[in-house]
C-alpha cells in the first residue's frame, strides 16, 4: 500500500487480516512524518516512542481486538485536545511544557477502537484563527504550496493528512476551523451536530460553538472515525442523547432524489471566479446523478460573521480566564518582590498569549461588560437564534444546503495576518453551521488552475451526518479530481 | 428623629451532598490539602462540569421549605473575575434565572411578628480557599487547597424586610435549625457551611425611600450578626447626624475589633461580566420531581409549632421552643401522652430538662432520662406523692443515675406526708406559734395561708403535701375560702 493510498479503512483491514503489523503501519508513518514534516510543520510533538509503544500493544491484541473500527489506524490529534501526559498546548506560549493528567474523551475512544495516536497537530492560539500562522510554535505550510496557508485554526491537522502523515487526524471546528483548512489542503473535514462527539478534554475556545470532528482522505473515512467518536458523554452535559449512527449503511451513498438547496443571493459577490465553478461543476456532478438543486433563502447570513465576532470572542474571555499562571502552564517572572497577584496575572498573560488571542479577549470583554451586553452579546444571540430559523425553514423543502467552504483558494502566508477583519471576512460560509450547531462538512472540489485545492461545502439537519455524507461519497467516488495528490515527497 | 436600620440577608448553605456539584469529587471537610480534586474542580484546560442531581434535589427541599415557587427551567452562569482561589476564572452561579424565588418566613422576634420576604434561592460552587500561613513558605507565599472549590451551595436572598439586628439574628438562626431539620445543610458554621453577609443601611422611621445600603461580608454565627449589625446601625446612624452621608460600600465583619472596616467602594466594585453557562445546558425541574420532593419533607418547625400548640394546648412560646428540633418535639410528645398531662410535661420539659441539657451540654436525644421515665416523675409530683422541689433533685438523680423515679422517690424517702395524723402536730405548733399571722389571716388577709403553708413544710423538712397542710390549715383557722 503506498503511502498516498493509505485510508483508515484499508489500514484497519490490513492489520485486522494480519496483512500488515500496527508496528508497520506506525513506523512507515513515523517515517514519512521525519521525512517531510521538516518542512510543512504540521505537528508540535511527535509521539515516537509512545506511538510505537501502543501499535506493539495493539499487535500484541490483534486476535482479540480484530472487530475495533480503527485496529492499528495512526491518528495525529490537534494539539488543543488533551492527551494524558502528552504536551497539549493549543498552540499558545502560556502552555508551553503543559502534560495533561487525562485523555479527553475522543482520544479514549480513539484507543477504545484500536487507533495509534501519532502526534499532536499545530494550530492557530487557542483555534483563534484561519491561518495557523497565530500558532506560537510557527506557522504550517500548505503541502500544496508550501508559500501559502494550509488554512484554520486546524491547518496542521489538515496539512498532515493531505501529505498523507497521517490517514485521519481529530481537530477542533468553532467557525470552521475543520472545513476551511480540508478545503484549503483538498482532504474531508466534517464538523458534526454540536452535541454529537464529547468536548471533554478540549481546551475550549467558544463552548457553545466548539466540535470536534474528523480530517481524512475519503468519506468513507470519515464515516468511520464519526461512528467511534459519536454519541453521548456523562462528562459532557452538553452531549445529545442520539445514538452514533450506523454509517455502514449509508455507504456507497446515492443521491437520486435528493433535494440539495443553493444560497444563490449569498454567492452573489465576493466569491472567487474559480471558485464559484468549481462549486458548479460539483453541483452539476450531483444533479447528474440523480439529486435536484434548488435555490433556498437565508437571509439572515450576511449577519453570521459580525454574530460569530462577538458570541465566539464573548465565551473565549471568559474560557482563557483559568490561564492565569496561578496553577499550571506559564508564569511570569517577577523580579519587584512588592509586586502583588495582579501584576502576576497581567504579566503572565501578556506574555503568554499571541496578539490574537489578545485582541478576542479584549472584544469578549468588552462585548459582556456592564453596560454593553445587551447591546452587544444579548443582541447576538438574537441574530443567532433568526440564522437559526432560516436554516429550520430552509430544511422544510431540502435534504443538504451547499456552498462553497471558502469565498477563495489558501491565501500566501502573511497576507492576511495584519489585517484581521479581511481574515475574519473568510469565514463567511462555514460560521453559521456553528452558530446553528448544524453538521458540515468540506469535500475536495477540484484544484484551481494554480493547482490549489478547493471546498465544496454541504449542510444537513440536525444529527443528520448521514445525508452529508451519502452525498460526499458520490461526490467523491465520480469526480474527475479524485486522484490529485499534493507535491510533496519524501 | 428616630432612625431605623433596614437589613437584608445573603445566606450561603454548602448542601450536604457526599460529592461536589460539578464532579464526583468527596465534600468531607478537613481533608489534606489538595486531596479531594480532579480535573473538573482543579478548572483543568478542557474539563467540563456535569450537574449533581442531589444537589437540585436538596436545593429544591429548601425552596420549598423556604415557602419558593420552584422555576421549571432555571439557567447557570458564569460570574467572572480573577482570584487564585477561584480556578476557571468564573464562578458558576445562577443568575436572572434562579431555581426559585418568592418565598417568605413568618416568625416571633422580641415578641413580635416578622415577616420576611425571599427573593430568590440558587445554586452556585463554592471556590478554593487560600492558605496564608502553617506552611514552610508562609509569610512569602501563599498556599492554595482546592478541596472546597466545587463545593456545592445554595444562596438565599432576602427583602430588606428586617428593622432590627434581633430579628436579622433570629432569621439566621431559624433558617439553620430549618435547613439542619430539612437535611439541607449541617449548620456548622465554623467550618464554613453556613455564612451569611448583610447588607444595611438606616432611614427615618417609617420612611418610604431606602438609605444608601452597605454590604458587610464575613459574618459567620448568630451573635457576630447582631453585634456587626448593631456597630453599623451606630456608625450610619453617627455619620448621619454629624450632617454626614453614607457611601455605598462592602464592609468587612472584624472579630477580633468587633467593627466593621471597609473593603471596597462601589467604584471598585466587580463588573462580573455574567452570562449564561454554555457547558451546561438550562436546569429542568418538573412539576413531578417537586411534587416528589414536597412529599418527602419532613414536618418542619413553623408547621409543627402549630400543631403542638393546637394538639396540646400548650403555649406558643414553649411550643416554638420544642419544635426547634425533631428530637425535642417527639420527646415532649411522648412524655406528653405517658403523663396525659401535656402542660406539665412541657413545664417540665422548658424547666429542669432544659436547664440540665444546658448545663450539662447534653442532646435531649442522649438523655438518660427518657420520656416514659419523665412522665412517671410528672405524675408523682401531679399526684402528690412527692412536693415540686423534691420533684427537681429526683430528676437529678436520675439524669444522673438512670434510675427510675419510684426508685429515686423510695431510696432517697422523699414521699411527702399526707398522712393527717402524721401532719396534725406540725399544722397546730405552726398555728400556735404564730398567732399574729393567724389574726391577720382571720382579719381578711387571706394571703398569709401561704405564709403559714410555708412554716408546716419548714417543720416537715419539706416532705409535707402542701395542699393537704392547706386545706387542715383552713379547716382549724375556719376559712373554707
């Protein structure tokens, strides 16, 4: 199996039949990391001796662990979910050198069903950003090309599973950061319904918008890592009571008679020329075979983004309250003995976040304070709830809503990084499903003539993953882009 | 012009839950430092609080006590401000949506009724606590114990309906010996379970418009309330008359001064920044659980005051008493019918019972003298065997001893006399030896006899049944009054 072949699905098969050893599997990928990760930087720790460790474990079970859906499957976890005692830093300065004493949920599960986990993935501070260039461990290159963004805040989870470092990673989605970095690096990235996967675990930036949800090369993929991480937590009050769905129905997926909506007065301006075709020539696929597009209305869209800029940043103040150097994590120096708790707080936090985590800190408190709340966060999430019910009143008539994930291809590092508003601008099409809780889901639409990789983006009801990726595995299965491989060898 | 002082009360009670509110962590008080944590109460990066069931179960007992409408979905938020003994950065408390408002608790202070009104009750976590000293490195350092953070409590928030430090004292204390019946809350308030903080200000009598209030906050037993309340009611009072104005504030209670002394002024005050918790989702109650939890309360003291003063006919104030605790109410209860004398019981039981477990800092549950036992030493005195003073020293004996009455009675030779041969000669050598009071007696001042009882049972050493000495008195001084 080449590297670039490599599926979860094939992987897990491979190892169940004794066609492959976990050892195997692991080191190749160990291999590949230490051959191209020098130059992508898609991980902030590599867990070597750990990973090998655990696969000898999983081998030394493979009779009887052959049933667990992911029996020797290297996973890269983005590095703001905790791993018990593996460095967990979401990409800020202030946790530098912090080892969690637990496993979030998903990891357990991950280990439940027999998956390795490889490493931890960059990001941008605290999944603040589209870029990953707000990581404090340096920005991540684009396997596509290595001058521009892999996209994010999970651009190394993306990055890693385009160059085929790893065949799945977990990542973090609270405005797309899952979808955007899957468009911009040409992979799958699905953000379940909020409530869907457990957050415990996940350092949170923004909990009534964060999901944790899978990165991978194919649908079919990411049916499966959905189905082990999927389904209700004692630890998390905020996990539905649904059932994981049985994804293995769903595939080969067909979409005769599908209704599939298009927001067509939301892609009226501001969409990049290639783009929009690319997202047309998908949609022409689709209704070929056999699914009906239709046009549907959110008028409530355009206020998503400036909702998402206050509730996201509203929740994150008060979320990065505990990193205060007072416990774990950073500390400032003090070196004036007269200087008293509060001079440590301000001190440690100055130094330890990056300008934009800063900057989302300020505009949440300030968004909350006596005074303005009403106004601003109260208001928000009246907006909130009206996108809400266009999407409610929109799934009357249609199955999935699509559009593109992202209004243009990966931008050039730095292009964006002193202009935050222009940034934010991009994440006109994947913040509302959080800002509804509604699953997406990103499917690789083709390259631009630049060779840069594009989104196409689908909606579903709630807990309705199964729909999103029925579609996606047509999608998938007959799109004349489905070979494309990034430029990167080892 | 008289000035009165309008209190309110903010009452904390830590819930008798055996784990926190948010994790399964214990809540027993005076472990080490630092042994009853996870990751949930530690505030650890990416940890979630999962809501305690029992916690809203014995919320709920208490609003319901507490006379609340019980709210059917009730919301958390996140009261934000830095402290290193708070570890999330937030507190998470209830705040415009409480699980219950609008109660009231009627009782007597100083002879009077009081009236107050409950604002609202709610939940919240208790923070950490931080150490100052007893450890190498005190003086320089500070050190942190985070086994009460997620401590689980409810706070209950009254009406400025109080116009004395008496009645505010009083309150507390009927709220503690209320929520100790209910199971709620231990009551002990030098380990912090119970705390309560004040907020007072003074106006003109009668006034309509509230003064400008101060918040005093570390008040943690019933006597510190009504001392810190009594300081603050002389100090607004002071400043006023001296033409001066008060300034809205929060006052520290300092035991050791016994003052108040001032902590922060409105400008510093917080601005918490609340908004709703978004890791747990809207607090349900239906209708049924609270109809459940209503069902499962135990009598508590204002209904069973009632009905001891309606079943037994004895007087409000002993009754108030009695029903203060379970124990003492079913004590007097059985005395009361093994007697079938209540008042007498109940006499019994405010006087030389009371008066022993007081001196003797004895439960009236752990009394060696139990209430059939009473109601034995209740009817020999109600019968005459033995005199009332004799009465007292035989219940001595036997809270002592565990003996019975009869027994006390016999070994000790305390029966009274009641034999009229046996009293004849005391009656006439009292009679003839004082025959001034026998004139004066006979010239209509009837009240002498008592004097005259008196000297029969100086002359039997006690032992004499007063009223047979009365009525062979009457017969030979010819009263028949």
């Amino acid at each position: 199996m080449a590297p670039g072949a490599w599926t979860a699905t094939g992987i897990r098969a491979a190892v169940a039949a004794g066609d492959l050893s976990a050892r195997e599997v692991c080191a190749r990928c160990l291999d590949r990391i230490a051959a191209v990760d020098g130059r992508l930087h898609a991980f902030t720790t590599v867990l070597e001796d750990a990973a090998l460790a655990r696969a000898e474990e999983v081998d030394a079970h493979r009779g009887a662990w052959r049933d667990r859906p992911l029996l020797g499957v290297p996973v890269a976890v983005k590095d703001i979910i905790c791993t018990r005692g593996a460095p967990t830093t979401a990409g800020s300065r202030i946790l530098a050198g912090y080892r969690p004493p637990y496993d979030a949920t998903v990891v357990t599960r991950l280990l439940d069903a027999g998956a390795v986990i490889v490493g931890k993935t960059n990001c941008d501070e605290f999944a603040m950003g589209s870029s990953t260039e707000h990581s404090a461990y340096g920005p991540t290159r684009n396997p596509w090309a290595p001058d521009r963004i892999p996209g994010g805040s999970s651009g190394g989870a993306a990055a890693a599973v385009a160059a085929a470092l790893a065949p799945v990673s977990i990542a973090t989605d609270t405005g797309g950061s899952i979808r955007q970095p899957a468009a911009f690096c040409g992979v799958v990235g699905l953000k379940p319904t909020y409530g869907r996967v457990s957050r415990y675990g996940l350092l949170a930036f923004a909990s009534s918008l964060d999901q944790i949800g899978p990165l991978t090369r194919t649908v079919e993929d990411a049916a499966a890592v959905l189905q082990v991480l999927a389904g209700p937590d004692p630890r998390d009050a905020t996990t539905a009571e649904e059932p994981a769905p049985a994804m293995a129905d769903l595939l080969p997926g067909n979409v005769g008679g599908t209704r599939i909506g298009v927001p067509r007065a939301a892609l009226a301006a501001g969409v990049d020329a290639e783009v929009l075709d690319a997202f047309n020539a998908a949609l022409a696929l689709l209704a070929e075979r056999g699914a009906e597009v239709c046009d549907v209305d959110l008028p409530h869209m355009q206020y998503a983004v400036p909702v998402y800029y206050l509730v996201a940043p509203a929740e994150a103040s008060s979320n990065l309250a505990r990193y205060d150097g007072v416990r774990y994590g950073h500390r400032a120096a003090l070196h004036d003995a007269a200087a008293g708790v509060p001079e440590m707080y301000a001190r440690t936090r100055s130094e330890g976040f990056g300008a934009e985590v800063k900057r989302r800190i300020m505009l949440g408190t300030y968004a909350l304070s006596a005074g303005y709340y009403d106004a601003y966060y109260v208001h928000a999430q009246r907006v909130r709830s009206l996108i809400r019910s266009d999407y409610d009143a929109a799934f009357a008539g249609v199955d999935a809503i699509a559009m593109p994930t992202t209004p243009t291809p990966a931008f050039r590092i730095g292009e964006r990084i002193d202009d935050p508003l222009a940034m934010y601008l991009g994440d006109v099409f994947t913040v509302s499903s959080n800002l509804t809780g509604l699953p997406a889901i990103s499917l690789p639409a083709g390259l631009t003539r630049a060779r840069l990789p594009l989104g196409f983006q689908l909606i579903g009801r709630p807990f309705d993953e199964a729909t999103l990726l029925r579609i996606g595995d047509v999608l998938e299965r007959d799109a004349p882009w489905r070979d494309e491989r990034p430029p990167v060898s080892a | 012009m008289e000035l009165e002082p309008v209190i309110g009360l903010e009452i904390h009670a830590q819930l008798l839950t055996s784990t926190k509110i948010f994790c399964g962590c214990s809540t027993t008080f005076g472990a080490p430092p630092n042994t009853h944590v996870c990751p949930v109460c530690l505030g650890l990066p990416g940890a979630l609080p999962v809501l305690n069931r029992r916690v809203v179960e014995l919320a709920v007992r208490a609003s319901l006590a507490l006379g609340c409408d019980v709210q059917p979905v009730s919301l958390f938020a996140r009261k934000n401000y830095f402290y290193p003994d708070l570890p999330k950065g937030y507190q998470i408390s209830q705040y415009d949506q409480p699980l219950a408002t609008d109660g009231r608790l009627q009782y007597e202070s100083e002879g009077r009724q009081v009236d107050v009104r409950i604002i609202r009750v709610h939940l919240e976590e208790d923070a950490g606590k931080s150490l100052h000293e007893g450890f190498a490195g005190s003086g320089r350092a500070t050190h942190l114990d985070f086994n009460r953070s997620g401590v689980p409590l409810i706070e209950i928030v009254t009406h400025p309906d109080l116009r004395s430090s008496a009645a505010a004292a009083d309150f507390f204390s009927r709220l503690r010996t209320m929520f100790r019946a209910l199971g709620v809350n231990d009551g002990n308030m030098e380990e912090g379970s119970l705390r309560c903080d004040a907020n007072v200000s003074v106006r003109p009598a009668g006034a309509e418009r509230l003064g400008v209030k101060v918040e005093v906050k570390n008040i943690n037993s019933f006597r510190y309330l009504q001392h810190a309340l009594d300081y603050e009611y002389e100090r607004q009072t002071g400043v006023l008359r001296a033409g001066g104005a008060i300034t809205q504030e929060t006052r520290l209670w300092d035991v050791a001064g016994g003052r108040t002394l001032p902590m922060r002024s409105k400008e510093e005050a917080h601005d918490y920044r609340y908004f709703p918790e978004p890791d747990l989702p809207p607090l349900e109650v239906s209708a049924e659980w609270v109809a459940a939890i209503a069902e499962s309360l135990p009598e508590l003291p204002e209904a069973r005051k009632q009905r001891l003063v309606s079943e037994f006919g004895i007087a409000e104030r002993d009754a108030a008493w009695l029903a203060q605790s379970a124990d003492a109410t079913s004590y007097f209860e059985a005395a009361a019918r093994a007697a079938g004398n209540a008042k007498a019981a109940c006499n019994w039981i405010m006087g030389p019972v009371g008066r022993y477990l007081n001196e003797h800092g004895v439960e009236i549950g752990d009394l060696r003298v139990g209430p059939e036992r009473l109601a034995e030493l209740v009817a020999l005195v109600e019968e005459g065997t033995i005199s009332t003073s004799a009465g007292r020293s035989v219940f001595e004996r036997m809270a002592q001893s565990g003996a019975s009455a009869r027994s006390v009675v016999e070994s000790e030779g305390l029966a009274q006399i009641d034999d009229t041969d046996l009293l004849g000669a005391a009656v006439r050598e009292v009679v003839d030896g004082n025959p001034d009071a026998v004139a004066s007696y006979r010239g209509g001042k009837t009240g002498t006899l008592g004097f005259l009882v008196g000297q029969v049972m100086r002359r039997t050493g006690g032992k004499a049944n007063p009223r047979t000495a009365r009525a062979m008195l009457l017969d030979i001084l010819g009263g028949g009054h």
